[in-house]
C-alpha cells in the first residue's frame, strides 16, 4: 500500500475543518470486530463513512485503519481522531504509523484513567506478550485534559501539539466528554455489527 506523505495543518476554527474519527464494535466471542470511521465537519455533517474490520486478539488494527481512510479517497480530512488505540482485545493501534502512513495529525481519546495494561496483556497473552507489550509501551503515556464543557478525557496526539488537539476536540464536542465524529463512528460501529452477525 503506498504511503501518503502530504503533511495537513489543522486549523479548528475554520468551518471546513474535516475529522475522519474511527470507533469499533464487537461481540464476545466474534473472530473479527467493525470498525466504523466517519468524516465530520466542523459544523457536524456527516459527509462520509468507511467500513473494516480488526482481529479480536490480532495486530492488523492499524493497517486496517490507514485501509479506511485511503478507501475514502479524500484530501480534505485534516485530522484523524480514534476511539482508543488498545481495541478488539488488544489489537493495538500504533498512531505514529497511522500519522505517518496517512500524512495526517492522530488524536487517541480515551475517558478513563487506568494504572495500565502490562498485566492484563501478560495475562491474555501468556506466550507471546513480549511483542504485544511492546507495541503498548511505545505509544507513550496518556495525557490528561479538559475540554471546553468541562470534563476530562485521556489523548495521546502525534503530528499536532496538545493544545492544538484540544482545540479540535472542544470544535466537535457538543457535551460531556465524548466528540461528536467519536459518538457517531461508535453508533455507526455497531449498526454495522448487528448486520454482519
């Protein structure tokens, strides 16, 4: 799959600022989760969809994701924002290469603190998570922020500085913590989970 290497800057407070955000959905025992990623603009149109999916367990999240937004064939999107990046049982998604691979920014939100995962990795991973710990160790420590409604979420961002990815987040969050493009790939996520099983 060719690399593409145009560099975006993201100015949030344009009205044409455009973020492909991507979410999963999965159930217990499934091969494979969706993943549903949704083009939204500033003003909260929804003007395009894509569809993957991940292995439950596998490695092949991040490769499914830069699949997806090379499908859309757009060069309007101006940042990518993912629902997580430890998915499907620890398919883990390396946003660095996703950044690089797309020539876009990468904002990860998350909306718990945790202590981490290297023991829940041990655990499902009793022969092999030398290689899935790794992977989770180089996306670096989460960083703690608020949002302009007032909640705190978890982010980690390549491509763009914190406070820039802030900025976009307060763009498209209408309430609570969770962005609008997230809310809407999460609901397109499991509509298309309840059609395909």
């Amino acid at each position: 799959m060719p690399t593409i290497i145009i560099q975006r800057r993201v100015h949030s407070e344009k009205k044409g600022v455009r973020v492909f955000a991507v979410a999963e959905s999965f159930k217990k025992g499934a091969v494979e989760s969706v993943l549903a990623g949704v083009v939204m603009r500033r003003d909260l149109v929804v003007d395009g969809m894509a569809f993957g999916t991940a292995t439950i367990g596998g490695d092949d999240a991040t490769e499914s994701i830069v699949s997806m937004y090379v499908s859309l064939g757009r060069d309007d999107v101006n940042c990518i924002v993912l629902d997580g990046l430890v998915i499907s049982m620890y398919n883990i998604i390396d946003g660095e290469k996703v950044s690089a691979r797309t020539g876009l920014p990468v904002i990860a939100v998350t909306f718990e603190d945790s202590p981490g995962l290297d023991r829940a990795i041990k655990h499902h991973f009793p022969d092999s998570w030398q290689g899935k710990l790794a992977q989770y160790e180089k996306l670096g420590s989460r960083e703690r922020v608020v949002v302009k409604t007032g909640k705190h979420l978890y982010i980690r961002c390549w491509g763009l500085t914190q406070k820039r990815a802030v900025s976009v987040l307060n763009a498209f969050t209408l309430q609570g913590a969770l962005p609008e493009p997230v809310r809407v790939a999460k609901l397109a996520a499991r509509s298309a989970l309840s059609l395909a099983f």
